[in-house]
C-alpha cells in the first residue's frame, strides 16, 4: 500500500518525491480519513449540552411567566420571538470545516425578546422540543398579536403558516 501512494503522489506531482514528503502526506489523509469517520459515527447523535436548562417559560392570555417572574401583558410594549432551533434538526457542515460535533441540534438556539413598557429589556433563552410547540398555543399567539405585542410576520413563523389564504386570514383578525 505505502508504494502504491507513492507511485500515485509521484505521479501526480510528476516528480520524484523523496520518502518524508510522502509520509507527510500519508499521515494527513490518514488523519482525514480519521476525523471523517469520527464525523460519520456521530451524524445521528445529539449535540452536547454545555450546561443544564432549568426554569419554566410559560404562555398565558394575559401573561407570560418566566421561572418565577410573572409578566402582565400590559405591561408588555413589544414581544419578539426568535424559535428557529428544534430539538432533532440536523445540523450539518461542510467537512472541510473540521467540526466533528454530533449533528442533531438540542433545540436551545431559540429567544423570546420582551420590551416593557418601562423601558426594560428581557431576553430568555429556550429549547423548543417540537416544530409544533407554537401551535399548539395559537390562541394565546393570536391574542398578543390583536393587542399588537407581535408582529404579524413572527406569527406566520411561528404558526408555520405557509399559503396566502391562511396569510390573509390571520392578517384580518387584528382588524375585525
């Protein structure tokens, strides 16, 4: 094996190379081929979490509660929720990178952004465990949006709605 990559690397090269260049070279696609295994055996792995997710971030009509800390949405001036990240998606990159992190992402890249009305500024951090989270509480995200605490496009975003009826229809609540 170690004179046929030498007959090849020579003959790419279309010189004599002396044994040290060529063992250079073996040894790095050695370890390339290494590291894209390693790469390989965690594709179906979760990432690891560096740190531990305590608290609890509930959605209600009229409030949000945040560990302990309950926000009245009047005292809300604008809410923003940024949740693109879901426990399970892959996350992949190129393998020219040299990241050999696992590849399934733990949903925790996800921000809920509060302005008060006193001016205060919240940012929480959250792991979304399912695409269908937000879904399930469309109610509660159509009530912040009628009282203009969201914006209509992050509320298409979250409720995943994808065709113009449905754009048009939930667009139509805040003004009946």
């Amino acid at each position: 094996m170690f004179f046929g990559i030498l007959a090849l690397v020579s003959h790419l090269y279309k010189e004599q190379l002396d044994v040290f260049k060529v063992m250079l070279i073996i040894i790095a696609l050695l370890l390339y081929l290494i590291g894209s295994v390693l790469k390989l055996q965690g594709i179906n792995e979760f990432q690891q979490l560096k740190g531990v997710f305590t608290g609890k971030l509930i959605f209600e009509k009229e409030k949000i509660i945040v560990n302990d800390q309950i926000i009245l949405l009047n005292e809300i001036q604008f809410i923003t929720i940024e949740a693109f990240d879901c426990k399970g998606n892959g996350y992949f990159k190129y393998y020219l990178d040299f990241d050999y992190e696992n590849s399934l992402c733990q949903g925790i890249n996800n921000f809920l952004k509060i302005r008060l009305l006193n001016g205060e500024n919240l940012k929480i951090q959250f792991q979304r465990k399912k695409e269908s989270d937000f879904i399930a509480i469309q109610e509660i995200i159509t009530h912040y949006y009628i009282h203009g605490k969201i914006e209509y496009l992050n509320c298409v975003d979250l409720l995943s709605l994808n065709c113009k009826s449905q754009w048009e229809e939930f667009k139509k609540l805040k003004t009946t």
